[in-house]
C-alpha cells in the first residue's frame, strides 16, 4: 500500500503569522503519526519563514516514523542536515521569494553540486530522495548522484485537475515516468498540489510508494482536526 508522509510546515506558517509558540508542529506530527502515517516531512527553509532549527531538532527526538528533510543544496542547510540527521533528505530547488516549491530539481543542470550533497548525506547516514520533474532526462541524471529515491512535482497534474483540464495526460505521464524510474532502479515517490479530490489517481499508480502531501492536509485540519484529515487522506489513498 503506498505510504503517507505528511509535510507539517503550515502548522509552523500559522505560528510564525503571529511569531508565537502555537500551534506547535510537533504536537502536529505526533498526532499525525498517532493517525497512522507513514512520515513527518517538513522543509527548513533559507529564510526560516516556518520551520526552524530548533524544530527540526524537535522532531528529530519526536518523531518515531520516518522524518523527511526537504531542503535545497546551500551549504549551510547542508550542515544543518549531517547535524540533526534526519531518516532522509529530499533535496528541493529554492527560491526566496517563491510562495511554494516551483517545479522540480534540475538535476541536469545542477549535475556536480547535487551529487556532491548527496554524497556528504548518505555518507552522513541520511537516505537521500531527489524531487525532480517527472521527466526522462531528470530521472536518467538522478541516477548518477547516488540517490536511491526520487519524488515526482505533480504540480502539472494538480494544476490540470483543479481547473478541470487534461490531467489525464499527466497522470499518464507519471504511469510511465514511474515505471521508467522503477526500471532504473529507483524508489518512486511523488507530491505536491495533491489533495482529498485529485490524490486517488496517483495512489493507483502502480509501483508508486509514497506520497507527501502538506497543504490540502492542514487546510482539512483546521475543521477536522489533524488526526481526522490524515485518517480521511490515508483512506483515499487506500
Ligand atoms: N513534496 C515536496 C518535495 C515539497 O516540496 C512539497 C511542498 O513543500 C510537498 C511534497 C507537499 O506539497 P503540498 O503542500 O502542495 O501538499
């Protein structure tokens, strides 16, 4: 069955709106766990606009799942990582003054310092997972940085999806681009823009093994509860 792992970043965004103590994102994990996903993923960002260290360190002790670091390549961050050592990073692209992760890694173009942070984390213990564009030329690039996962943006399908448009072809696409990654050797994940309308197609698709899924699961929170919207997710995708 394929796995949940839920991001906890907005719980931190709503905190950080009043620079106050609540509500607290590990209380979020733990409760999300108690649920019954598969995984905490949460995001230190650059500019710290939600998760902070002392968070990540939080979590490290709190979480009894797997706890799934995206984070980009900027050597500081990159320390920070072989510090704490989380079960696993997924490195992300980055920009400051994106509202939200815009399309994947380019792991073409960024061949020799996305290797070069793989390596220092699975020498750090660190599994490492590459979120890339669900594309042939990204998938056949990840292959040499020595990453064992990869995690496909379904933004595009998402998009398509929302307004009603030809998701089908992107969805599609991700069939074969799942099937290509899992021939190469890969485990294959996928996320982002996936909510409780558009998330059944990617949980069928065969071979996928995890999808991470953050705002559509703390938008539900707020009326549910997080429990509720993490138990509501994992029984769409079941
Ligand atoms: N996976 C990755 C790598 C991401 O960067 C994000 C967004 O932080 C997600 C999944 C979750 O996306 P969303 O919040 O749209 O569910």
């Amino acid at each position: 069955m394929v796995k949940l792992g839920v991001n906890i970043d907005h719980v931190a965004t709503v905190r950080e709106a009043r620079k106050t103590f609540e509500p607290d994102p590990v209380e979020a994990a733990r409760e999300s766990e108690a649920a019954g996903c598969d995984g905490i993923v949460c995001h230190l960002r650059k500019d710290r606009r939600h998760i902070n260290d002392r968070d990540l360190e939080k979590l490290k002790e709190a979480v009894t799942t797997k706890l799934n670091l995206e984070m980009s390549v900027d050597p500081e961050i990159v320390d920070i990582a072989c510090g704490v050592k989380p079960d696993q990073a997924t490195l992300v692209p980055e920009k400051r003054q994106e509202i939200t992760t815009e399309g994947g890694l380019n792991v073409v173009s960024n061949f020799e310092r996305v290797r070069e942070v793989v390596q220092r984390l699975l020498h750090s213990d660190i599994e490492v997972s590459l979120f890339i564009d669900p594309e042939p030329e990204q998938v056949k690039a990840s292959k040499g940085t020595g990453a064992k996962i990869i995690e496909f943006h379904t933004g595009r399908y998402a998009e398509e999806f929302n307004v009603g448009g030809d998701y089908e072809r992107e969805l599609s696409n991700l069939r074969e681009m799942t099937r290509f990654g899992l021939k190469e050797g890969f485990i294959v994940c996928a996320g982002h823009g996936l909510n409780y309308s558009n998330v059944t197609p990617v949980a069928r698709i065969e071979g996928m093994y995890e999808l991470n899924i953050g705002h559509s699961i703390i938008s539900r929170a707020v009326f549910v509860g997080i429990a509720e919207a993490v138990r509501l997710m994992k029984g769409l995708m079941e």
